[in-house]
C-alpha cells in the first residue's frame, strides 16, 4: 500500500519506505532530517509543467491530465515503484506542495491503482 504525506509531517514508522517525488529537494528540510529512502526526481512533473501549474487549483485538470501524459513515457519508473510497493507492503510518497489533495502525489497514486 503507497500512502502519501507532505515532507512537512513529521516521519512516523507507519511511513515504512520514503519516497520524495519532487524534482527539487524541499526549502527548509535537511537530507539528514527528512528520512528519506529514495528521491525519484524522475517521477516528478517536468520543469516546463512544474512552472506552467505552478500550483494554481484553475489549472488542476490540465496539470492532472498533462502529467499523466507525462507519466505515460515513463513506464520503467512506474514498474520500479510498484516493485516498490511488492517489496515494502509499507511506503509513502513524500511530497512538498501545500495542497494536499492537489498535487503530483495524487495524480501518481491515481496513475498506479489503474496498472
């Protein structure tokens, strides 16, 4: 099972594996701090849709749709992640945007309940 949690809660053992899914590290949080077991920066949304989004909720379904697309061209990293969730039963994506319901963690998770 994948659950997901913003980088600013505090780790817990119920986490089990860590995965951070952005493509740049968090403001404010030290490697040494942030209990992380894998940083899949390739996972995370391109540059170009990353600053195109830029977290505007007008913008949701368009982001939701194009990093789908986006996820389409990286089967490899999908597989990984679901070898992933076989091996650990137990990880969370580790994400750093403030909306929790609108972010790149919840279109991954949407991707992979449909694999």
């Amino acid at each position: 099972m994948i659950k997901v949690k913003r980088i600013y809660d505090p780790a817990s053992e119920d986490d089990g594996y860590r995965v951070l899914i952005d493509r740049l590290w968090p403001r404010g949080v030290s490697k040494e701090n942030a209990n992380i077991d894998l940083w899949m920066k390739e996972i995370a949304p391109s540059t170009e849709l990353r600053k195109w989004f830029h977290h505007d909720p007008d913008k949701w379904e368009e982001f939701k749709q194009r990093y789908k697309d986006e996820l389409s061209n990286k089967k490899d990293l999908i597989d990984q992640i679901l070898k992933l969730e076989e091996e650990y039963k137990n990880a969370t994506f580790i994400y750093s945007a403030k909306d929790r319901e609108k972010n790149q963690a919840m279109v991954l998770i949407e991707v992979l309940r449909k694999q």
